[in-house]
C-alpha cells in the first residue's frame, strides 16, 4: 500500500482531492458515487449489503465502483486502499459541517 503524502500548507492530499472529484461529478451529472464509495467503506466492502443499503442491484454496485476506480484511480474494493478512501470521505463530511469564516 502506498502513503500519501500530506498535502501543500494543510491541504488535502492526493485521495481527498480524488474523492473531491466525485463530490463534483456527482452535482454535475446527478449521480451518487461519493454516496455509494461511503455506503461501501462503511459497510466494510460488503457488496451485498452495500447494494441493500442503496437499493440496487449489486451488478449496479460494481458497475458504480468500476466508474469510482476510474475516476479516483484508487480499487475501492482492494482492503489496502480502504483507510486512505475513509479518511478522506470522513474529511469531506466534516468540512461540509464546518462554519465557514
């Protein structure tokens, strides 16, 4: 697994900016990747209970995690990158929650 290195001046690092695209794709296009990268981590890559969650059919959860690979670079289904992935999903959300100055 690889370690990714902090960003410039406290910014976010690589994957953040990587889950940050699919926060943007997702406005753009109306789609639910950030949702379904969260859904999954947050069931521990459990595809059954991931596709229940978000009531799709599973090939329509690996159909979603193929676009999210290609999209943060980064297999979402590989355990090694899972940490990395929920940290800057946690990150992401609280940032959302923050007061802005």
């Amino acid at each position: 697994p690889r370690v990714a290195p902090a960003g410039r001046a406290g910014g976010p690092d690589p994957v953040e900016r990587a889950v940050g695209r699919l926060v943007e794709l997702d406005g753009e296009r109306g789609s639910q990747l950030f949702r379904t990268l969260e859904t999954y981590l947050d069931r521990r890559g459990n595809a059954r209970e991931t596709a229940a969650a978000l009531y799709v059919h599973r090939n329509t959860l690996r159909q979603r995690l193929r676009r999210i690979a290609a999209i943060i670079e980064l297999d979402p289904t590989d355990p090694a990158n899972w940490f990395d992935l929920m940290l800057a999903v946690r990150l992401h959300r609280f940032r959302e929650l923050a007061p802005t100055a």
